[in-house]
C-alpha cells in the first residue's frame, strides 16, 4: 500500500499511471525541493507546472512588483495583481492550485551575500532570469553546491533551454565564459517577446526538474536546445564541459562567490541617492525638456524601431532606427556641425548609436539618460510607456 493519501491518488493518477513514474516517483516529487529564481515571464510556468505536478516545497526569489507590462506573459497574475508583490501574488495562486505544496518566498535581490544560504535548502535550481549577473551568480552557487541548475532564456520569438550540473557536464560559464559588454544584448523590456513562447520555454524547464526529480528520461545534460517559435523549429547542439573552466574545470580558480555586478560591467546604483550617475555626454529628460523651451539650436534622433515610434515619441524627433543607421548615417551629415542629441527607450541604444557614429566623424554628440521612458515619468505622462 503506498503512502499517498486517497486525494493524492486522485490528483496525480494520470502522473502515477505513467510505469516510468508511479507511485514512487509521485512521492519522489513530493519529498522535492525546486528553488525557482525570477517570477517572472519563465517563472511563472515553471512554478505552476511544478505544483501542479505536486513537487513538495517550491521557493520562489523575486523582488519586483507586478507591472500591467508583466500581464502579457507572466500568467500567475491578474489585472488586480498591478502593484502587487510577484511572490505573495505567486504563491497564493499556487497554493490554491495544489495544497500540498509548501512554497517559500524570498522578496529580495539575489546575492552572493544570501543565495548560498537559501539555495542550501532545496535539490536544484531553476533559472528563470533576464540579467547575466544574477546568471552567472546562479550557475557559480549552483556549482558550489554541486547542484543543477536548469537554464532557461528568451528573447523576441526564440528560447533557449540546458540543464547545467556537474560533474556530469558543463556549466553556464563552459558555455560564455565571460558576459557581454553592458548593453549589448538587449533585453526583453528592449526587443519585447513572444508571450506564448515563454510558456513552451517554462514548460520545458518544469520537465527538466520533473525528470531529474524521478530519474525517467535523459536530462538536458550537455544539450543545448534552441527554439524558433516563428519557424516551428527546435535544434539540439551538443555542449562540451570546458577543462579550462575556472569554476567547473580541471584547476577551477573561483572557489567562492564574487562581485557579479562588478564582473558583468554593470553599473552600481550609489548607496545613498539610489540614482544612476549621468555621464559628462548625457542629459536627463528634463534637462532635454529645458533645451527645447528655450529652443536651443541641436538636432533630436530617436533611433528605435518604427513599431515604438508608434506608440509613442517626443514631437520634433526624426527617426533613423540603430539597425538602420549604418546605412543611413549620411543623411545626419546637414547637421553635423550641430548638437545631436540621441535617445531610444532607456537610453541603451542609443549610447550604442553614440558610439557608432563617433567612428565616423560625428561630434558634439548627446545620449539622453532613461530615453522616452524617462521622458514619459519626468516630462509628459501621457506619453505612453511601453
């Protein structure tokens, strides 16, 4: 006679009807512990297929509000969740899913002053973020405590998928040993997202802990799967475990948790003003505001995509999208001798256009601090945010 209750067999039968599962592996998921880090547009179907499945203790690290943006995608929320904490939303929605489960909820920033502490408790990691610090910060704690960490990313109509864990194979570092430089990658706030796509992506991850939970299936070790939504298509590249690897290889060199902002390039808010220092070649929205009463003499580019500029943008900019501003740089050369003063949706793009065209001759150059987002919270609330 197994251990499960009546209600237990009825919840989960088509789960233990599996011969691969039964009533050992329903236990087995049970007596589970899956640390999900990121509420968010992955989280979200990890965290609800988890449950569902009855893993027993599901912790949920995330320290960010719900935002009408979020609702798009993140399907554990409501439009009367906006303002709402992500994790007490999630974890009351999945308690009334499957009361069986016990879920813990971390509302803070994940460090390497407290992910070793809260990652001790659970059997695997689950990577449901956007930012490569905290991805480096999950794989190296992961390592650390030679535990899997089940990765997950996407962007615009494509997902990645791997399950990280060593011994047995590489880790997040073996795959990019160092980060991009900031900006370069831009984020899903940036060049948006498929919302039903990171359902499949979440869906797939969930499976991951489901199989290494049970011991059924070959897990994503050493297999990188990359989806192209568009396309319908799924393709297997085979990774390979990096002797030279300084955490997971032969004479790893970091053997403790580091600066994760500092190594990523990112920078750091200052402690006291919580605000951003603006560099010597960036103004503030408002500080663009005043230039345009006073009708100062300067050229505005906005050089994000025609499908933004839709939605919203500041009257009297002219549009040369980044993607297509290589070949269309030349018609700026009527206002070369002018202040051209550049912004985007945050401000990331367009220091990367700043940048760009000063290889090509272009000074008195100007990126605009937090870009039309910026605009809409300090100048013109009517200005859409997006």
């Amino acid at each position: 006679m197994s251990n499960l209750s009546q209600d237990q067999i009825k919840r989960y039968t088509r789960h233990i009807l599996l011969p691969e599962v039964g009533v050992t592996g329903q236990k087995k998921l049970l007596d589970a512990k899956v640390l999900v880090v990121g509420a968010g547009g992955l989280g979200c179907p990890i965290s609800l297929y988890l449950a569902a499945a009855g893993v027993g203790t599901i912790g949920l690290v995330d320290f960010d509000t719900v935002d009408a943006s979020n609702l798009q995608r993140q399907v554990l929320f409501t439009t009367e969740d906006v303002g709402k904490p992500k994790v007490e939303v999630a974890a009351k929605r999945l308690k009334a899913l499957n009361p069986d489960v016990t879920v813990n909820t971390y509302q803070v920033a994940l460090k390497s002053d407290n992910i070793m502490d809260i990652l001790k408790d659970y059997d695997m990691i689950i990577d449901g973020t956007d930012n490569f610090p905290t991805r480096y910060l999950t794989n190296d704690a992961a390592v650390l405590q030679k535990k899997a960490n089940i990765y997950g990313s996407i962007f615009r109509f494509d997902g990645q998928v791997t399950v990280f864990k060593t011994p047995e194979g590489p880790c997040y570092r073996c795959l990019y040993p160092e980060p991009p430089p900031p900006g370069e990658v831009p984020s899903c706030a940036e060049g948006g997202v498929m919302g039903a796509m990171v359902g499949t992506i979440g869906a797939i991850q969930a499976t991951e802990a489901i199989k290494l939970i049970t011991g059924i299936g070959k897990p994503a070790i050493g297999k990188f799967v990359i989806y192209n939504s568009l396309d319908m298509q799924f393709r297997n590249l085979k990774l390979h475990k990096d002797p030279s690897c300084p955490i997971c290889g032969t004479n790893p060199t970091i053997k403790q948790l580091i600066d994760y902002e500092q190594f990523c390039g990112m920078k750091v808010e200052d402690t006291q003003t919580k605000q951003v220092a603006v560099a010597k070649d960036e103004i503030d929205p408002l500080e663009l505001k005043v230039k345009m009463d006073e009708k100062q003499d300067f050229f505005l580019l906005d050089v994000r995509e025609p499908n933004e500029y839709e939605i919203a943008n500041i009257k009297g900019a002219t549009l040369i999208p980044l993607s297509q501003l290589p070949n269309r740089f030349h018609e700026l050369d009527k206002v070369k001798g002018k202040e051209i003063v550049v912004h985007c949706k945050s401000g990331v793009r367009s220091r990367k256009a700043i940048n760009f065209l000063k290889t090509q001759g272009f000074d008195h150059l100007v990126n605009v601090a937090g870009g039309i987002l910026g605009w809409s919270d300090q100048v013109d609330s009517s200005v859409p945010k997006y």
